[in-house]
C-alpha cells in the first residue's frame, strides 16, 4: 500500500476552527435556510388572505426540528453504542452501529411485533454502552494525563470548510419539514412515499408488527427502512403529522452521516481541507438533497457505503472485525435498498478482498474475506426467511418463474418485470447516460434544454443536458489521482467502483437518475481529490488554490440545489391562470389534512362518516393521509374492483357486490388507470371508461375530474 503518513498534514493559514466556525456556520445555516423560504417566484399577490406568513412557517421548520430531535439524537447516540460495543471506533463506530441497531429494530418487529416500550429499551440498551464507553474514556484519559509528561501539538482542522455545505444543509432540513405530496415534482410528488414507504408502516402500526400485505407488492421488499419508520412512529406515538417529519428527518440525518464519512475517508489521503470539502459537496448534490429530505432509503445505501468504504479503502489496515463491520454494512445497505446489492455489497466485497490480497497472502486474505460473506448472508437471512414463510419464495417478487409466484397469477408477474427489468434497446440507454447521469440536473448539471413530455419514466427534471460540473471535477480528480503514486490506489478504488456502479445502471435497470445516487460516493471522493491537485497551485501555505477550488464548487453546486429544489414544489396558480412552483413557505406551515394543496385528495374524503369504508381504485397518490377504513391495492397487485367487474360491470350488480364488502364509497383515479394502461399495464377489467360507466348515476361527492369521489348505492330493502 502507498505510504499516506502525510496526508494529514495541515495547510498554514485560513484554517478558522472551534466555536467561532461553529457560530458562522449556524448563522448561515438559519440564514439560507430563511433565503430558502423567501426565495422562491413570488406571486404578484397572495394566493389567499389568509395563506400563512414566511416567518411563521420559518420558526414552524425550526419547532419541527427541535421536536424531533431528542428521538433522533436516542437513535444516534444508541448507534455509537451499539458500534463501540461491536468494537468500531471512529465513524465506523456509528455507521456500523446504526447499520445494528437497525438490524435489530427489524428482527424485533418480525419476531416480537413493533410496540414504543420495545423501542425505547432497544435505544437504551446502546445509550447504556455509549455511557459505559464515555465513563471508560473519562478513566482512561486522566490516566494518561497523570503518566505522561510530553504534550502532543494541537492539531489544525478545516472546519470552516463545511461551511460550503450549509446552503444544501438547509435545503435538506426545510425539504424534510415538507409535508409528502408538496415536493418533488420529479418523484410524482413523494408518490412512492404515501403510497409505500409510509404507508407500510402505518399498516404495520395497526397491527403492531411485521405483517405480510398482500395487497402491497412493496411489503415484500427487504424494507429495513420501513421497519425504522414503524419503530419511530411507535416512538413518537401515531402515524400522524409529527411521526411524518421525524421519519423524513430521520432519513436526511443519512445524507449527514455520508458527508461525515467521506470526509473521514478521504482525510487518511488528502489533507483536511480537500477531505471535508469532498463531505460538504455531498450535501451540495441535488439528488442527496431530493431523496434525503423525502421519506425513502437511498442516502441509507449511500452512507453505508460511504463507511464501509473508509474501511476497506481507508489508510488503515482492514482486519477481521473490520471485514465483520464490511459484512453487516453490505447487509444493512442491502436490507434498506435491494438494488444495494449491486451498487453497494458487491463493490465493498470485492474492494475488500483486493485489499486483503494486496496486504497478505491469498490464503490468509480467505478468512476475513469468508466472515464478510458470512455475516451479510447472517445479515440479509431474516428477510429472506420471512419472504419464504410468506410466499414461498424469498426474494418474492423477483424470480418468480424459477421460485414460485406465490398469490400472484402470470399477468402479474410479467407487468411488474415489464416496469424493474431493462427492456429499452442500446441506442435509447447509451443516450440516457447524458439525459439522466452525467447531463443531468440531479447530478449538478447547469443549464440545458427543457425535458420533452415523457408518460412511461415522468422521473425526470424540467432540464436536461446541461454543463456536468460535478463530473468534470470528479474527472478532473481521478485525473490527478492516478498519476500520483500515493493517490493511486483511492483513485483506482473510486474509478473501479464507479464503473461498476454505472455500469449495472446502464445495464441491469430501467434507467432512472435516481438510481444511481450511490454513484455520488466515489464522485465525491474524487472531488476531494481534485481539490488536493489544487494544493499545488501557490498560495499561502498552500491553502489558496483548493479554498478557491472549493469555494467556487460550492457557489456552482448550491445554484444547480437552489434551483432545482425551487422548481419541485406543487403548482400554485395566480390571479390571471399564470401557474408557478409554490413558495416554500406556504407548505412549510404545518402538515395539511388530504385536501390540503396540490395533489392531496378532496376535502370530502376525510370528512366522511367515522364507519366509511372507501375502496381505492388507481387512485394510491396519498394513501397515507386517508384517515377512513380502506381497502386497495398497489399498482401491480390485483385492483380489489376487478374481481367484481370480471363477473359482471351493470351498476346495481357492482353496487350490491360492493355494499356485501362493506363498502361505501368508491375513490378513483380516471386520468392514473389510463396512465397505468398506457405504461406497465392494468388490469383488463378495470378501465377508466368502464368504471365511469358503471359509476355514472351515483352520488358524486366531488366535481368532475381526473379524481372523484363516489357514494355506492345502499342495496334496496
């Protein structure tokens, strides 16, 4: 391995530390995440006389953090327990021990079911190994102190570097305090967070633990996240408005901990400044920004990596708790993400394994590289277990025609490959590669041209094709990188791992930006080493070129979020029919009842009466915010309509078939059954023409639209 003993040395000068960083570093923190809210295109005139105030809504962010805080500092701080009881010191300490503290959360909630006593004691148990550690630590330095008699150099640290980050710090944390269905016009408005994400785990709430749900294919899924977010909402006390806020908070802390962790690999390398500059550019990346602030699991695969990753590519030796550490993290990220597989487990094993055969021996790299396999097999075997206690098949619903269907029939199975396996020819993928990786805005693009209408993948930004920043620079590094001798190893690890990253992307998927968020590990990593080129350049100490290099980074890449993040939010309309994004601060004011703004549902489906029992018919935008008894189905399971209208489609027939189900009130979704017809498929059965038809003479509850609610007929006495 290359000699890295100097990395850590420090540049002279511009180097601001301690509590003052600190200080400007909160100032900016309020100050752009007010600017976000004052920032967006303003209406001429209020959108209503009694639309809430900036201000109001600008303290509401900061109550919500405050409120969630203390939950999430419990799950934090149980994590570097539970990571120094398994040995791990550093960020490894924490990564490892979340990646833990997960994997019980999720074993507890399948064996034992999911309840707020078993949480808490779960959470005090690792802040008792944190306490133990801190009183362990207290001994051990007064120790020291009493023995030693040389005093160490204080060591200078580029703390104010992380204050390149705070502009996209501060679009995480207002992003998070959105309520889902107002952000994210690129993510159908957090359609697969209110549909699934969340939506789960308020099923698994009703039922107090891990419970198959055959009407919701995503239940099947590894859902380690989902776990986490039923525990919290326990925690919290109900799946309501301040559970929705500390699940999306919770996820940004993700996004926190992958810069953290990039800066702690990288500073084995590179000197602190270009390290912590390659972690603040993390929270710069507008795809960390959409998907961490969102209910989802990404920026949990992307900071999983990020540790494993300081690891095996780290300046320090793997060993074989080390190897363990690569095993759980591999399985976690996998656990959270199924295609994490790929973009994490493989890359971290096989980076593992040229690591160990570079330091020792083939046969003594095949210990530690089998404890790897063998703790993430231990890792990934609960989910597998469930799935074949369930279905029959433990990796339902993949692989079907090998494993078993289970209570799905062909037609099924063949729509759900037709929308998650590759099926578009070469020439349309090679073009994707610019439209949605390195052209595109998510990845911090500038400029280009506007995004043709598209009805099969709508996960695509307003532009596209612009100038790619971030690649550049990451090319730009891996550049630099691998013409110099002690830089050539993290540069050949950040190069193969990102190969392999875009090239299962390219491949193996159907070629959504979002996909390839992983990717932002190695690209970050070979920003930082951009940025130690830059130490070349004269300057005091040093310090000028890469302060420079990183300032302007920061300016370009907080641009492309700003920008990015302003033109995602529901359209608000104006007097005179001019439609714009909605000013943040006007979804920032507490989380809106299903008719709130945007795409939530009518102000009637609420209101129904407390014994309503309302059936979903390709309707599944905001499941979660229903608050009446309901009966539906995901887009690629069976509609619970289409048993009924296989026997018969007149009205009274429906009507009477309905009402023997309990069911009192229909809520459909016309323009998404056509748009579910016209992409992956539909049941035959259910069609927009045939519903409306049968429909027609009920009581409509709503005004014509693309969504109405129907009142089934009562059967005649």
């Amino acid at each position: 391995m290359p000699d890295v003993a100097g990395a850590d040395t420090e540049p002279r000068g511009f180097t601001g530390t301690g509590i003052a960083v600190w200080a400007v570093g909160t100032f900016f923190l309020l100050l752009c995440m007010w600017v976000t809210h004052q920032g967006g295109l303003l209406p001429a005139e209020p959108a209503s006389a009694d639309g809430p105030g900036s201000a109001r809504a600008f303290l509401g962010v900061l109550a919500i953090i405050v409120e969630a805080l203390p939950t999430l500092a419990g799950w934090w701080g149980a994590a570097a327990g539970y990571g120094f009881a398994l040995r791990q010191r550093g960020i490894a300490q924490v990564g490892v021990g979340m990646a833990f503290l997960q994997t019980l959360n999720y074993v507890l909630g399948l064996a034992v079911g999911f309840t707020g006593p078993a949480a808490w004691s779960m959470v005090g148990v690792g802040w008792g190994c944190l306490v133990f550690q801190v009183i362990r630590g207290v001994g051990t330095s007064r120790s020291a102190a009493s023995t030693s008699t040389i005093s160490a150099p204080p060591v200078r640290r580029a703390a104010w570097v992380w204050l390149i980050g705070v502009p996209g710090l501060a679009l995480l944390l207002v992003g998070a305090c959105c309520p889902p269905g107002t952000l994210w016009a690129v993510e159908a408005f957090g359609y697969d967070v209110t549909s699934y994400h969340l939506q789960i785990p308020k099923e698994w709430v009703a039922a107090r633990g891990m419970v198959e749900l055959e009407h919701n294919v995503y239940a099947y899924l590894p859902g380690l996240m989902e776990a986490a977010f039923t525990s919290l909402f326990t925690m919290y006390g109900g799946a309501d408005a301040g559970g929705v806020y500390l699940c999306q908070l919770f996820h940004a802390s993700f996004a926190v901990l992958a810069a953290i962790g990039v800066a702690h690999w990288l500073r084995g390398w590179v000197s602190p400044l270009a390290a912590t500059a390659g972690g603040a550019v993390v929270l710069l990346v507008p795809w960390t920004i959409v998907t961490g602030a969102s209910a989802y699991n990404e920026q949990v695969a992307v900071a999983f990596a990020v540790v494993g990753l300081s690891i095996v590519a780290g300046a320090d030796k793997p060993c074989g708790r080390g190897a363990a550490a690569v095993g759980l993290l591999a399985g976690a990220a996998t656990l959270a993400k199924l295609t994490a597989a790929f973009t994490v487990a493989l890359p971290l094993g096989g980076v593992l394994v040229w690591r160990l055969l570079i330091d020792r021996s083939a046969k003594k790299a095949l210990a530690p590289a089998a404890l790897c396999v063998l703790v993430g097999s231990a890792t990934l075997l609960p989910y597998l277990a469930r799935n074949a206690a369930w279905t029959g098949n433990p990796v339902f619903p993949f692989a079907q025609s090998t494993l078993g269907e289970s209570h799905w029939d062909e037609a099924r199975a063949q729509r759900w490959n037709a929308a998650h396996m590759p099926d578009a020819p070469w020439g349309e993928r090679l073009s994707s590669t610019w439209r949605q990786a390195i052209g595109n805005a998510g990845y911090g693009a500038i400029g280009g041209s506007p995004t043709p209408p598209e009805s099969r993948n709508i996960a695509r930004f307003r532009t596209e094709s612009g100038v790619p920043v971030f690649w550049l620079a990451a090319l730009g590094g891996l550049t630099y990188g691998l013409t110099q001798k002690r830089l050539r190893w993290l540069s050949g690890v950040a190069l193969v791992v990102l190969l392999w990253q875009f090239v299962w992307w390219l491949t193996l998927t159907h070629l959504q930006s979002r996909f390839l968020i992983v990717g932002v590990v190695p690209l970050v990593a070979a920003v930082g080493l951009l940025l130690e080129a830059l130490t070349r350049l004269p300057g005091r100490g040093g310090c000028t070129g890469p302060g420079l290099g990183a300032a302007v980074m920061g300016i370009l890449l907080s641009a492309g979020a700003l920008t990015v993040t302003w033109s995602q939010a529901v359209p608000l309309t104006l007097p005179g029919g001019r439609s714009i994004p909605a000013p943040l601060w006007f979804i920032t004011d507490g989380l809106p009842s299903p008719y709130g703004r945007g795409t939530m549902p009518s102000p009637t489906l609420n209101g129904l009466p407390a014994d309503a029992r309302v059936m979903v018919v390709g309707n599944n935008q905001s499941l979660f915010y229903f608050e009446r008894d309901l009966i539906y189905a995901s887009a690629f399971d069976e509609s619970p309509l289409t048993p009924i209208l296989r026997q018969a489609d007149t009205p009274d027939v429906v009507a009477a078939a309905l009402r023997s189900r309990g069911v009192t009130h229909l809520w459909i979704g016309y323009s998404e059954i056509d748009r579910l017809h016209a992409t992956y498929g539909f049941d035959a059965e259910v069609t927009a023409e045939g519903v409306a038809r049968v429909v027609r003479g009920w009581n409509h509850l709503t005004p014509p639209g693309p969504s109405e609610l129907v009142e089934v007929p009562a059967a005649p006495r």
